[in-house]
C-alpha cells in the first residue's frame, strides 16, 4: 500500500492547476486524489491529467476518505468555510492566501487551531521558501547587516485586468511585502501608509497604479514598497534590506542569459511570477507534504496568515482616509484594532463608514 498523501485540491484556476501539476510530477510522496471547482469543466479537465475524482461539494472533497491533506486555491472568499471544515476533521491543508477575507474570521481560525493544539494550517506565502529571500533571511537573522534600518521593495507586475484596483493591489499584490518583510526581521508590521501618485495611463479611472506604501516595523524600521500592477514589461520583485552595518539586494533576475554579442548587456526579463517563483512553489508543496505526514507544518502559520491580513486591512484603510493607520493585533479580548491618525489640519476627514471590518 502506498504512504503517498492523498490530496484534495479545492480551486483549480491557474494556481490551483499549477500545484496539481507539481504534484503529481515534483513532489516525493503525494498524490492527488481529489478535485473541487465551481466550474465543473476546469475540474474535469484538471482532474484527468492526473487520474484524480471530480467531488463537486468543498466540504464533502475535504471529508473524503481518501483525502489525508487539502490544498485550498479557491477564491478568498470561501477560505474560512473550508478552513473551518479542515479544522474540523483535524487534518493538515496548505491555504493560498489570503487566509481569510476579513480580520475577525482569519483571527477566529487562528484561534480554533490553537485550541486544538497542534499546527495544521499553513498559508502559501512562497517567496519563504525562494532561496534568494531564504539566504536573506539568514543574513539578516545572523547579523550579517548589523540592525536592520530600512527594507526598499519592488513589486511589479507586467499586467492585470480591471477588476485589478487600488485595495486589490493591497490585498493580493502588496501583501507578500507584508509576509516577506515579517520574514526578513522577524517583527511585525505596526503602521501604513499610502502615497497615490500619477497613474499610469493604462490604469483604470481612480486606480491608483502605481502607489508608494509605506510601512513601520515594531523597531522603528521604515519599509517602502512600490506596488506598480501594469508596468506593461516583467515581472520584477526586488527586495534591498538596509542595515546598519551594510545592505544586500535580491531580485535581480540573476538566471539571465547575458548577452554582449552586439555591444550591450543585458538579458531576458522574467515574464510572470510562477516563472520567478517556480522553484519556491515546489520547494513550499515538498516541505508542505513532508510536514503534513508527520503530523505539523513547515512554513508560514495561521497566525502569519492573520496577520497578513490585519496589515492589508490596515493599508486599505489608510489608502482610502488618507492617513497613516496604527496596526495593534490580538491581545485580550480585540480582534486586532486599527487606529486612524488624525488627518492634517485643513484636510477634510474622509468617510470612513463600511471600513472596518
Ligand atoms: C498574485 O496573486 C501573486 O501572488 C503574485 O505573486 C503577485 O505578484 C501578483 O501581484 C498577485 O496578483
């Protein structure tokens, strides 16, 4: 009989589809057993490739008997439900962020795993396991770069649709600066804000693309990222961590092929992120199969994922009033709170009905 980890993948759009195919090819030790989408077609097409069954029902492919994991690449919104019934049967499952939609629910799963007393959630925060960000990381953590004083990140993407605006580049882009610099110091993020400049013409009206976030830590280091979604280019992710003893930079499209045949130099650019990011994603399901079977995680947890989202909640408040908000997370009976600063003299307040969550 064969000890793989049967897995039931919940999603199967481009994400999704891509962590099945690994599965089934990269990764030692896991099968997957089990398909789920809401479109039936996606399902049936992905689940052939790899021998898997169609289950139409989310909970019902998470209470399958021959489902040991669960892959949840589904969209944010029905996280917490599955979560939930993961949690409820006890067994390990890899989550795509964000964890959840909204500070309460993510801070709810965090809280029902803790009270069962063992780790089952781990959340899909990949740039962890990239082994420039790993050896980063390192560095940082050994004192190569004395004590970190500035964190510079580049996020760009080449392209994205419409449905692409101001809080989405928040919510889905910005927040792996948020994981990955949690990572780099080891310390929370405390405040945000944002800086909306000229958008670029391919922008959708009111978006602003790009925009300068900007982020405190709990030790007084600043951390800018600029978040440019339609750069129309690459897919460029650079990351420089500042210290007081020096600085290092990752990022730098070092699997170029250099060229100098006709008196330049230069290279291709990296076109996506599962280019950029190929081998982090197998390096994260190996690691996150080898965990499960032994009963824990290896990787970001579900307090990660919670704070990820307290941050990026924080920073589409301060996108929409303005002003730089305060993150405190849990503590006593508080969820996590997000306090507004107040806006300048002269500035009128703006709305903030309908942002809290
Ligand atoms: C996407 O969901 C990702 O996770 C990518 O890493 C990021 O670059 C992109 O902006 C997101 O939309």
């Amino acid at each position: 009989m064969s000890d793989d980890l049967r897995i039931a993948v919940l999603g199967v759009g481009m994400m999704g589809a891509f962590h099945v195919d690994a599965l089934s090819k990269r990764v030692r030790g896991a099968r997957v057993t089990v398909i789920n989408d809401f479109l039936d077609d996606k399902a049936a097409e992905v689940a052939g490739k790899v021998g898997a069954r169609v289950e139409a029902d989310p909970i019902a492919a998470i209470n399958d008997s021959d489902v040991d994991a669960v892959l949840i690449a589904s969209p944010g919104d029905a996280h917490a439900e599955q979560l939930n019934a993961c949690l409820d049967r006890g067994i390990p499952v890899l989550c795509e962020k964000p964890l959840t939609t909204d500070i309460s629910s993510a801070y709810a799963i965090a809280q029902k795993e803790k009270a069962l007393g063992k780790q089952l959630i781990q959340v899909g925060f990949m740039r962890r396991f990239d082994p420039e960000y790993a050896a980063l990381q390192k560095l940082v953590a050994d004192g190569g770069l004395g004590k970190p004083l500035m964190v510079h990140c580049v996020h760009r993407n080449p392209a994205v649709g419409d449905h692409f605006n101001s809080e989405f580049m928040i919510r889905d882009s910005v927040v792996h600066e948020v994981d990955s610099v949690r990572f780099l110091l080891g310390e929370e993020l405390n405040s945000v804000e944002v800086i909306k400049g000229a958008a670029t013409g391919s922008a959708p009206h009111g978006t602003h693309d790009p925009m300068l976030v900007i982020f405190e830590t709990g030790s007084g280091a600043i951390v800018t990222v600029e978040s440019f979604v339609r750069t129309g280019v690459a897919y460029e992710v650079r990351t420089e961590v500042v210290g007081e003893k020096g600085s290092a930079l990752i990022g730098l499209d070092q699997n170029l092929q250099l060229k100098s045949t006709d008196g330049r130099w230069g290279g291709k650019l990296t076109p996506g992120f599962v280019e950029r990011f190929g081998q982090a994603y197998d390096i994260e399901l190996q690691r996150w199969v080898d965990a499960a079977k032994a009963g824990t995680i290896d990787g970001p947890s579900a307090w990660d994922g919670y704070a990820a989202v307290a941050v990026c909640e924080a920073g589409v408040l301060a996108l929409r009033s303005g002003v730089k908000v305060h993150v405190h997370l849990a503590g006593g009976n508080s969820v996590a709170a997000l306090e507004t600063e107040e806006p300048h003299a002269g500035i009128q307040a703006p709305d903030l009905e309908g942002a809290w969550p």
